[in-house]
C-alpha cells in the first residue's frame, strides 16, 4: 500500500514538494482521484509525488543520455528544455526570418501527449531520440484508441488544473498545424507496443496557398480524383476557404473537375499545366 501524508498505511511515503511549489494556493484535496477507496493514496497520486517511478529517458548526439525523474508533473517542461537545448534558429529556403529547426510548439505538444496519454501499467520511460533531422518520441504501451475515451482521464484533469495541459485540446492537430508550412509532416505512427511521433527538422518554408497545393497535389497523385470533402478533411479548413482554393487551383491549372455519375471529383491536370504553379 501507499502512504498516506496523514500517517503511514504501508511501506512507502510520498511527498508533493513539486506540486506544492507549482500549486501553493490550491490544497491536495481538490485533485480527483487521489485517493483509492480505502482512504490511501491512489496512483494518479503515485504519478503527482516526488517518488513517481516513471521517467523520460533523453538520447542526444553523442552518445549523451539524460533522464528526467520526479513528480510527471515535471517532465515535460524538463524534457522540453533538454531538447530545446539543440533546437536552434536558422534561415532556411522560404523563410525571411530564422526559424526553429523543430517548431517549440510541436516539441511542447508532443511530450505532454506522451505525459499525460502513456500506459502507466507498463514499466519504462518515455524514450525521446534527437537526431539532427528529426526528435522520436516513443511512449510504451499498447496503442489506445481514441473510440475508447481519453485515457488517464483524472492526471489529465490534474494536468489542466496546473495550467500544464495548455489550452489545446487536441494535441496532434496543433502538432500538424505547426508543420503546415514546411516541406515535411509529422509522423504518428502506432505499434503493438508503443506510440511514436516523429518530428522532422523543418527545411523550408512555403507560403500558405504553395504550402497547402503541395499538400492536394501529393494527396491526388497517389488516389486520382477526389471529392470537396476529401479535400477540406486533409487540409482541416471551412467549407468557404476550401471552395476558395479549389478555385484558385482551376485558375492555375493545377486540377480540374469532371463529374463521375452523380459525384463531383477533381483530379491533376498534366505535369506541363502543373507546372504553372
């Protein structure tokens, strides 16, 4: 069992120092879930201590390896800082003033989506590999589905009430959003026993309307035609703006429209037309 801070119910005692620090106007009892049914402490108050067992492991260039232990409260911002330590600004193509070579966003987003969403009935850290190209952040566990609800539901509660959580609700659109005008898209990639992200260097910057053809024209060369709503899904826009782009898209030659029974499509137009773009 847990010990309580009221007075010991088993071998173990755990202490709050970091929380309280972050926290000192808001008292431990209006955390749900912080104790079991028995009156102890239960494991979202394991993750809260200042014992919590899990981590993040860092992998930096070189070989160097550092892990961030204590309260999960901590280990974004502390996983964020290591990583943030090799993120420098640069000029790349398109851009006209230095940019990040992994926008912080994406980065902040990323580990606290690994913090608060990771299987903690499984041992290990969260792995976070950074390589020069591209940051890997692997959480163990099986994948969860988003049909079966948010998992961790009361440390992400907690999360929220430390003004940890952000404002985001969803976590992996900022991430995306984040990379729209790069010439590269993060990966989500799922495994039988883990969750991985991978955040690739950003390389170059493309206007919005360039950032966004790039994004049609790579989609349509690997399907042929596709609908106004398979458009507006892979861009995230309103119905208006879509209608907006397509048309501008017509006017450049990039793609035009034919009927295909009843449905409505578009599809590229030849390489020689794509080429006014």
């Amino acid at each position: 069992m847990i010990e309580s801070e009221n007075g010991p119910t088993g071998d173990e005692k755990l202490t709050f120092r970091y929380m309280r620090g972050i926290i000192p106007r808001h008292d431990l009892q209006e955390i749900r879930g912080v104790h079991d049914e028995y009156g102890g402490f239960s494991q979202l108050a394991l993750l809260i201590s200042d014992q919590c067992p899990f981590g993040i492991t860092v992998l930096l260039p070189g070989g160097r390896v550092e892990r961030v232990t204590g309260s999960v409260l901590s280990h974004t911002e502390a996983a964020k800082t290591l990583v943030n330590e090799l993120n420098p600004k640069s000029m790349v193509e398109g851009s006209k003033s230095p940019v990040f070579r992994f926008p912080r966003i994406a980065i902040t987003e990323a580990l606290t989506n690994a913090v608060a969403h990771r299987d903690y009935s499984v041992e290990g850290d969260i792995v976070v590999n950074v390589q020069s190209d591209e940051v890997r952040i692997v959480s163990p566990g099986p994948v969860y589905r988003q049909n079966w609800g948010i998992r961790n539901p009361e440390l992400v509660a907690a999360m929220e009430l430390f003004r940890l959580k952000g404002f985001y609700r969803n976590g992996v659109d900022v991430i995306r959003k984040s990379y729209s005008r790069s010439g590269f898209d993060p990966k989500l990639i799922t495994c039988r026993d883990c969750f991985m992200v991978v955040l690739p260097a950003v390389e170059s910057i493309r206007g919005h309307y360039n950032a966004k053809v790039d994004k049609v024209t790579a989609y349509m060369s690997k399907r042929g035609g596709v609908t106004f709503d398979e458009i507006r899904s892979l861009l995230r826009v309103s119905k208006p703006y879509t209608a907006s782009l397509i048309k501008k898209m017509e006017g450049d030659g990039t793609l035009f429209e034919m009927r295909v029974g009843r449905m409505r499509r578009y599809f590229l137009c030849d390489k020689g037309r794509r080429g006014k773009v």
